[in-house]
C-alpha cells in the first residue's frame, strides 16, 4: 500500500528570512547554525497551536520548513500574509519531503534521522510513521487539532519548540503567562490501541462515560491526548466507537 508523504517542504529565502522567521514562530532560531535542526510551532494570537513544524538552517538567508499533514500550502498563505516589506520568499517545493535516512540529520525524535528526498522514494515518511511521532511525545498537528490546545498542554517544551525568553511573537503572552504562573494544569498521555483502531485528533477520550479530554495525534496504533489531569485508570474509550485504549505513558502537568 502506498501512503501519501506526511511532510510538505517550505522554503524560505531571503535577507530578512532569519529575522522574519524568528518573529512568527514560537522557538527561537537565533542559536542555530547552518545544518541545524529545530522544532517549533506557530500559534494564534490566544496562544493555541496552530502548526507544529521541523525548521532547517541552510544558511542564514535560506531555511527549509517541514510541515506534516500536507499543511504546506496552508502556512505558506499565513506566513505570507505577515511579509510586507520583508525580503522574504516562501514557496512550496513539491518535488520533494522528509524521508529516513540512517546516515541523515537527528530530527530529535527517538533517534530519527532525516534527509530530504523525492516525494516518490520508499524512505519518504508517511501515515505509519505517526507511531514514531507519538511514541516519542511529539504532537504533529493536522487540521481538525489546529487551534484547539495550548503549547504547554502539547508539552512542546520537551522539543524546544516554544521559547519564554524570545521577544515578540504570536501567542508569546500567553505561553509566557502560562510558563511563569503554573497554569497549565493539563497531562499529556500516549495511549496505545489494535493496529488499524478507528480514532482520530479531536476524538473525545473517556473513562466510563466521563469526558476527560481528546486525541491530538492518531497514528495506527499508538495515540497522543491531552487530558484534564492524570487519569486514574489504566484502560479509556476513545471516540463513538468506544476504542479501547491502554495508558501507556503520562506526562506530567507542569506546575
């Protein structure tokens, strides 16, 4: 069966891409050097995710945006709406994605390494590699989880994806007011069902009848949701289907 590549590739060229990247997007890119990898996020302006995304140094004046679930277009039209008279440019590259690659770039997920390669190679990442993802606590987003939860409650601090001691950039006010007040109260868990299980992000998570939160990121077997805190049981329901689903791994709410 052939899937699909999960990453579209932006490019971003140009003298202010540097100074233009680092005022949209969550992390901070001032430490990276050329071949550097780093992920990231770009929220709303009330703090909640609306992309998770791999940003790549080549140069200064030249960075490559990895952007899961065929949302490329999609934040090319919002980053390319805040240009103005920056000298960017930002275009989708199609002919090519995120692929496996032993000799590749860690992308910091469980050892995974990274190379760009044609849409069409078997090394592209596709569907069956959001276990991966997910294993490892990163919530890649896809469109119907957009906007829904805040950076914290995603734990993308685990990544580096969000920065407190940047300057300005959208949602900044909120992550800094959540960092420093303690207020997410909200756990991530990795939640694990039969290959082939029927769920999907936003999908509703229960526990004998109680809602307590919703899937963020379904991969075929293995899940990410976020939760209102620790659950107490070892087994939940996911979606209308009633999914059942083991607790493999909580993570912590911070405090």
């Amino acid at each position: 069966m052939t899937h699909a590549p999960l990453f579209d590739l932006l490019e971003v060229r140009g003298p202010d891409a540097l100074a233009f990247l680092q005022a949209q997007l969550a992390a901070d890119l001032n430490p990276m050097a050329d071949g550097d990898w780093r992920w990231s996020a770009l929220l709303s302006a009330q703090g909640r995710v609306l992309h998770v995304l791999g940003v790549w140094r080549v140069a200064a004046d030249h960075w490559r945006l990895l952007v899961p679930f065929a949302r490329g277009a999609e934040l090319g039209a919002a980053l390319g709406r805040m240009v103005f008279r920056r000298k960017v440019r930002i275009e989708v590259d199609a002919s090519q994605t995120l692929g496996h690659d032993v000799d590749g770039l860690d992308c910091g997920v469980a050892g995974l390494r990274v190379a760009l390669v044609a849409c069409a190679d078997p090394r592209a990442l596709a569907a069956p590699a959001l276990d991966e993802f997910a294993r490892a606590g990163l919530a890649l987003i896809d469109a119907t989880a957009s906007g829904r939860q805040l950076a914290h409650s995603l734990q993308l601090d685990r990544f580096a994806a969000f920065s407190v001691g940047k300057g300005c950039y959208p949602g900044q006010e909120i992550v800094a007011r959540t960092h420093f007040l303690g207020r997410n109260k909200r756990a991530l868990v990795l939640l694990e069902a039969a290959p082939g299980a029927r769920w999907n992000a936003a999908d509703a998570v229960s526990d004998a009848g109680a809602e307590l939160g919703e899937i963020v990121l379904a991969g075929p077997s293995l899940a990410l949701a976020v939760l209102g805190g620790v659950p107490s049981a070892s087994h939940l329901q996911v979606g209308t289907d009633g999914v059942h689903a083991a607790v493999l791994r909580v993570y912590a709410p911070l405090t």
